[in-house]
C-alpha cells in the first residue's frame, strides 16, 4: 500500500450521481494515478476503470482492493456503511474513508437517532417510537395533525409519510408497519411532530473528534412542483442556501453540531466520515429532522464543485484525526442541480430509453452527474433508474446558476424526461 501520499490507488464504492460528483473531485486530485469504481455507471467510463462487483460484496472488494494495490476505499452509500464496510475494510489493513458501522446507525436507526438527540438535549421533533401497528394507530387518534411517518430503518430516502389527517396517518401506518412497503425498515415507527420553516442541509466532515462544516445547501424531496406528490430521493437543490445565516450556523454549532459529535464520542460510537445534518429552520430555532452518514445525494452535486481544498487531503485528515489542522475552503459561487427522471417516478416507470446531448456539458461550469443510466447492447447511453441524471450548474449567484441549469437540462434528451420546474423558487424569495 502506497503511503507516501502521492500515486494513489483508489476505489470509490458506489453507482449513483453522488458517486459521479465524488468522482469528479477525486479526480481532480494531484495526489491520485489511478481510480476505480465499483459498480460504477454508464458515466463514470472516461474518469475511472468499472469494477463490476456490488457495494454488498465485501469480500470481492477487499479481494480487488488488495490484488490492485488500492491504497484508500471511498464509500458513502447507507448500505454497506450500515452493514460495516469500513469495519471489514479495516480488519483487512486496507485504508477506508467511511462511518463504522457502530456510528452509522446514527442514519441507520431513526428510533436510535431520536433518542439520542433527546438525551443530549439535541432540538428536534417531538416523537415517539413504535414496535406494533395497534399501539401506532391507538396513538394517532388523539395526535395533532399533520403529522409525520418514518420507518426506522433505511429505505432509500422514501420511507417519511407527511400525513394531513387522521385518516391517510392511519393509512400511512398500514403501508409501512402491515403492508412492509418498505421492508425491514418498517419493524419500528417512529411518529413525529409536524415542522414547519425553511429546510436546510448541512453537511460535515468528521475525524472523530473535530468537524469542518462544508459549504450549506437545500434539497427538494417531492416528486412534484411546488412540493407536491411522494418524497424521493431528491428531485434537484441548491447550494449555498441563504437562509444559512452566520447567525443561524453559529446557533447549530452550539446546540446541534457540536453536541452530536460529542454525543456519539460519549456514546462509545466515535464518528469519522460524513455526517449529514438535515435541518428544518422553525420560529423556535433550528431543528434537526433527520442525520445521514454520508455525503447527501443530490446535495454532493451542488457542493463538491463548489470545493477548493483537495478532497483526499480532507478524507486523510477524518482518517487520521487530524481534521482541526486540515484547511476546508469552498469557492465564492453557487450551484443548482435539476434531476431529469424518469416519469412516473418514485413509483412505476419504464427505462431503457436513448439518452442525448451528454457531450455538451464542460464539467468545469456544468457537469452531468450520472444516477440511472446503463450502456445497451449497441453502446448507447440509456435510462436505467428512477433518478436518471442530475444536471448542475455553476454561477456567480443562485440565480445565475438556477438559471445556466436549467438552460442545461435542454440539452438532455430521453423519450419519458420528467423534472421539476421550481428547483430552488425559494431565492426568488431574497431581496
């Protein structure tokens, strides 16, 4: 293994559009010869060598990363971090940058995440943790609503409810705790409080001990324009946000960011990594909604080009706990990303589709983050995900940059292209 910190080896884990954007920066490092990425996509090919081994198998890629001198794994995808990919990365004496699996239950668990917040004091939701439907449903009947549905454990950002009433909670309860809509992840409930304000995410690199806020962004969960129809993964965001203010940062760190590290390092669950910070700005402070063990997706695609610092030098220091001594510094721009999806999304949809106009895009001020997309048999480009693409652009403001994405996303064509229109109508909102 390569320990001079030059030449590098390295194997990022994961296919999505937040892996083409963490690509994309590792790339740009001077430290770095070679990347792999496993299992990759249809538009990683021209930045990194596609290893088809899936994030589950980790004795395939310990056995790759060893037979190809990988001197440092990247991961951060829920999955395999809750599953301990670090943990048996480590065992195999191969560097990893990633959560273990103890602290990555943090994201894991939001039964855990909830009780530790409350414990320490953290400000979130009021709530309270189910094990059995009759009990949930038993609770509902005196809530106040709307109210909020979450199964516990992971579901690939679709497993929260926002229910309007008595009625479609009680239906929400059915869907995740009797139908399984959601698998394993529904054995527990957890109900909250309906919140209201400005969501904001706040991303952090972690070595343990100190953290480095990265530059903030907000996401747009609903499938439709103005916040309508199913949460999904991500349907665009924008980056910085600036109902951030230095004020509101200053109070986080006090009362939320601060205090989380400390909480998992008293915990027993020292935290090194990503951790996300989903925050909802209400008339009471700031709150957290949820926590993430991972760059966010598609967050990372508005935040990572707007990063100076070298990221491999930023995953060293989380490593080595080292961080306080590592400069983080972001450019002074901003940054919107529109996902093109797949129509009928996050329900039923067709892929398989032609996509064009990819060779437009100069991956210095617009790039195109693959999230669904394969090769067919005649070497084409096609659709093959819900979320299919995250178009991002840079500018000198939020508007600018709204406005260069969304002149991108004309250049992308496939036959069942479907978007949201009002990524990022909230700057409209700044005087």
């Amino acid at each position: 293994m390569n320990t001079s910190g030059d030449n590098l080896t390295i194997l990022l884990i994961g296919g999505g559009g937040r892996e083409h954007a963490i690509l994309h920066a590792i790339a740009r490092s001077p430290h770095v010869k070679k990347i792999y990425v496993a299992p990759g996509n249809a538009g990683m090919r021209d930045m990194a060598e596609i290893v088809p081994i899936g994030v589950m198998e980790f004795d395939k890629l310990i056995d790759f990363s060893k037979s190809h001198d990988v001197d440092m794994a990247v991961c951060s995808q829920d999955d395999p971090l809750c599953a301990g990919i670090v943990d048996a990365f480590e065992a195999a004496g191969i560097r990893i940058f990633g959560t273990r699996k103890n602290a990555a239950i943090i994201e894991g668990s939001k039964a855990f995440s909830k009780n530790l917040m409350k414990k320490y004091h953290i400000p979130t939701a009021a709530y309270e943790v189910f094990t059995d439907p009759e009990s949930a449903l038993s609770y509902l009947e005196n809530a106040k609503m709307p109210i909020v549905l979450k199964a516990d454990g992971l579901a690939l950002g679709k497993g929260v409810l926002i229910c309007k009433d008595l009625e479609e909670a009680k239906a929400g309860v059915r869907t995740i705790m009797e139908d399984r809509k959601f698998g394993d992840a529904g054995n527990e409930l957890v109900i909250e409080e309906f919140m209201t304000g400005r969501e904001v995410s706040a991303l952090a690199f972690v070595d343990g001990d100190h953290y480095k806020l990265m530059t903030s962004s907000q996401d747009h969960k609903r499938a439709g324009d103005g916040d309508t129809g199913l949460n999904t993964g991500g349907m665009g965001t924008f980056s910085p946000s600036p109902f951030f203010t230095p004020e509101i940062e200053e109070r986080c760190r006090k009362e939320i960011f601060t205090p989380t590290v400390e909480a998992m390092k008293k915990e027993g669950r020292e935290f090194k990594g990503v951790l996300y910070f989903g925050l909802m700005l209400t008339e009471d402070g700031p709150k957290v909604v949820e926590y993430n063990t991972r760059f966010g997706d598609p967050e990372t695609q508005v935040i990572l080009p707007r990063m100076k610092t070298d990221i491999i030098d930023v995953m060293n220091a989380c490593i080595d706990g080292t961080l306080d001594s590592q400069p983080l510094e972001f450019a002074d721009n901003a940054a919107v990303c529109v996902v093109l999806a797949s129509d009928g999304y996050p329900v039923k949809y067709e892929k398989g589709f032609p996509i064009t106009g990819l060779d437009k895009f100069d991956n210095r001020n617009y790039f195109c983050f693959h999230a669904g997309t394969a090769i067919d048999k005649d070497g084409r480009i096609v659709t093959n995900g819900g979320r299919v693409l995250g178009v991002t652009a840079l500018g000198h403001d939020l508007k600018e940059a709204r406005n260069n994405a969304y002149t991108a996303t004309s250049w992308v064509n496939f036959a069942n292209k479907y978007m949201r229109h009002d990524i990022g109508k909230a700057i409209d909102d700044i005087k």
